[in-house]
C-alpha cells in the first residue's frame, strides 16, 4: 500500500516494530523573524488558502512559500521537492509520492540524504497525516541507511498548512510531539524548520514516553 494508506502513528509503530516517545518539545529552540517577503506573503495567501477548501491551495498558498524561505535561509544548500516519488519498500508500503521532501543537498536530479517529509491533512485530520509522516519517515531512515548517509534523525511535520505538528525517527523510536504549533506565529515555525534542517540534534525534551 502507499504511504497515504498508513491512518495512524500506532499502525505504523505496530507493523516496522517502532517504540514511541512522546517527549519531542520542538519549542525550546530559537525563534527566526521571518522575512518580510513570506509574512507579505502567508497574509495575502491566506484566505486563498482557507478558502479554497483543498489540499491543493493550502499547498502552494502557505506550505509552499514557506519551505522555499528555508531553502532561501540556508543558502539553498538544500533542495525541497514537491509530489516526488519515493519508492524505498514497496511490498510493505514504503512507496507513492510525498507532498513535500527536504533533502540536504543541493542536487535536485535526485533525491539525496532526506531530512525533512511534510505530509498534507486531508480534510484536516492531522492524526491521519502523521500516520502517514511516519511511514515515510521509516522510508527516509532506511533510504539514508542503505546510502551510507551519516546515521541521524528524520524529521517529519503534518500540517493543514495552518496547524503543524512534528515528528522524528532515530534508529527504532519514532518519536511524537502532540502539541501543535500555527502559522499565526511565523517566528516560532520558522525556527523550528530551520534548527531542523540545519542542524538535526535532539532538541530539549520533557516529559514520558509510552511504548
């Protein structure tokens, strides 16, 4: 089945054998101004976004300009990729195009050492959506493995482009943060996206862990 088959964080921790840690605190990390270009941006954008109604228009109304700000910040040190296909694992599922992949090359022939998988709500059930993050997290784990890529995290992020919740996977811990963070707080997001992207460390931490 394709990645937007996986419906839950626990069937994708069930079928590959993941232990889920709930103390992900995307928080703590240093906010970033965005630029005055994209906060122009989101607020024109914004009700085109909404109302559209689609996954379609919150894409390229707010996700979008969004992660070419990161790309912009990093020098374009990165390459984000948009509805790429991402064939890893078929027969377990691990195969179908990804709304967005950032990948830290500046190669956009192919993609090379994922860092960073976005997936879309549908109809805004971001529950669903990171279900299906994880999933293609465990493909951007074991596609950077069989590369020889340095051994790190995967991040992942779902987002109704509006609300963002983050994920991450290293080695067997898929780990959740369930607080959501919202594109009404640019300084905040940005930050996020830019810490992980720049530097993918285990941020600050709190809380329990469940398995």
């Amino acid at each position: 089945m394709p990645y937007s088959q996986f419906q839950s964080i626990a069937e994708v921790q069930e079928l590959f054998g993941l232990h889920l840690d709930v103390t992900l605190n995307c928080g703590a990390v240093p906010r970033v101004e965005p630029s005055a270009l994209l906060t122009q941006s989101v607020r024109q954008n914004l009700p085109l976004a909404l109302g559209g109604g689609t996954e379609k228009a919150r894409s390229e109304f707010l996700v979008a300009p969004i992660l070419s700000e990161v790309w912009e910040c990093e020098d374009h040190s990165i390459a984000v990729f948009s509805g790429a296909e991402f064939n890893v694992e078929p027969a377990r599922g691990l195969s179908g195009a990804c709304d967005f992949i950032i990948s830290r090359s500046r190669d956009f022939a192919a993609i090379r050492a994922p860092v960073l998988m976005v997936v879309e709500a549908k109809r805004d059930d971001l529950d669903r959506a990171a279900g299906q993050c994880a999933a293609e997290l465990v493909a951007a784990h074991q596609f950077n493995a069989a590369r020889g890529d340095p051994p790190g995290p995967v991040w992942g992020a779902a987002t109704t482009g509006t609300v963002w919740r983050f994920l991450r996977i290293e080695g067997s811990t898929l780990s959740v943060e369930y607080r959501e963070y919202y594109i009404g707080d640019l300084p905040q997001l940005l930050g996020i996206l830019l810490h992980i992207v720049a530097a993918p460390v285990t941020p600050p931490t709190t809380g329990e862990s469940r398995s």
